[in-house]
C-alpha cells in the first residue's frame, strides 16, 4: 500500500512538473524527454535509499549529474569519469554497510518476518519453471521448489528480494536469469550451491557477499541475464 501511496503521488507531481516546463515558466530550459528520464532517476533513487539499495543510490545520483552536468558546473567531468566515480563510490559503500548484512544472517528469520509485515508484495512461488516480475514496486519472493529448474527475474524501476533457500534443485542442475533495468535485486543463495555467474552488466553491477562453499559434486546453477543502470547482489547464506 505504501509503495502505491509512493508511485502515486510521483507521478501526479511528475505531470505537473510536465506541464509547467512546457509553458516555460522554468527560467532555465529543459526538454521534456530530459525531465522525464530525471524524474525516474529520482525516483529510482528514492526507491534505492528506502531499500539501501547502494547501487541504485549511486548510479541514479551518477546519471542524474551527466544529465544536468552544465546547470551543475560540472561540465569539464567526462560521462565516464562520473560513472567511473560512482563504481569505486559503490565499492566503497558496500564494503562499509556490509556488517548490516551479517547481523542479518544471523538474525534472518526474524528479519523475513519483520519485512512480510511491512511489504504489500510477498510472495511464496514452487513452480519448476518459477518467474519473479516486479515493476516499479518492492517485492519479496521465496523460490520454494522442490524440483528447481529456472527461475526468471525481472525487476523494473523497482527492488526485488528472492530467497532460494527452501529450494531442492534439479539433479541437471539450474539457470536464473536477470532482466534488470533501473533497479535493485538481491538473491539469497546457498552458500553449498556450485554457482557460476555470467551476467552483462551496463552502467550497473553485481557483486557477490558471503562465503560460497561449493560442493563440486553438486548441480550447475548458472546466473545469466543482462543488468542496466542497477545493481544485484549475490548473498550466499
């Protein structure tokens, strides 16, 4: 309900903010397509902070500076210099919040329950073939198949969270597969799974946290797909 009560009132503002930077009553000029792909950085970044999504915090900040680098006087900064920034600046901020994620493992049963009160979207999905889509929303999806094959994730201008903790995986092994764009996605993934990650990554990353402690006997799952101006992070618990 509150993610509604959020995008609601952004977009009706977003209209206005429209309709005035047509009359010209703004005394600097900006094109339209120029606001409008700035109000979905805002937003987007917005969406990150509630989550403390690093990733979608930074880059939404990044892109929004390359789009008004002359009303900022940053002009002399070139595009990739600000992207460049913004990666070592996510690193960086990764690295600092990550104790948050241990304290989390550790206390993560009553972190889930903590967040199925306080989210609209949650979800238990024990299809073979599962598909999490989330747009412009925060979603929460627990993967609970006892014979996992692929799972599909698609997450636009919004943040998802999937568990795959309570899955049995298929003997042949397993495929997810990434479809991000403008936003967060963090997957829980056993620390035992033999995990190989091969995901096209534009202006965004993926980083991995936890220890992974492959059993090479165990099934293949692959983590395929293509991220853009985002972030999704790999958590082994």
């Amino acid at each position: 309900m509150r993610q509604n009560w959020f995008w609601g009132i952004f977009l009706v503002l977003a209209a206005g903010i429209l309709v005035v930077s047509q009359l010209g009553l703004f005394s600097l000029h900006i094109g339209f397509w120029t606001i409008v792909i700035a109000m979905f950085l805002v937003a987007g970044f917005v969406a990150s902070l509630i989550q403390l999504a690093v990733p979608g915090m930074v880059f939404s900040l990044a892109f929004l500076a390359i789009i008004f680098a002359r009303p900022l006087g940053i002009a002399a900064l070139a595009p990739w210099t600000i992207l460049g920034a913004a990666l070592l600046l996510t690193i960086g901020l990764s690295l600092i919040i990550k104790p948050r994620w241990y304290h989390a493992y550790v206390n993560r049963q009553e972190w889930h329950h903590h967040w199925a009160e306080n989210h609209d979207d949650v979800e238990s999905i024990s299809d073979q073939d599962a598909v999490v889509d989330v747009n412009m929303s925060s979603s929460i999806r627990y993967i609970q198949s006892p014979d996992f094959r692929q799972a599909v994730i698609k997450v636009s201008m919004g943040n998802a969270k999937v568990y795959f903790d309570e899955v049995q995986l298929n003997p042949a092994g397993a495929s997810i597969v990434l479809e991000t764009s403008f936003s967060g996605a963090e997957l829980y993934i056993p620390r035992t799974w033999n995990v190989k990650t091969n995901v096209d990554v534009n202006f965004g990353t993926v980083e991995e946290k936890g220890i992974q402690e492959a059993q090479n006997e165990a099934p293949a799952v692959s983590i395929t797909g293509k991220v853009s101006f985002g972030g999704v992070t790999i958590i082994y618990i």
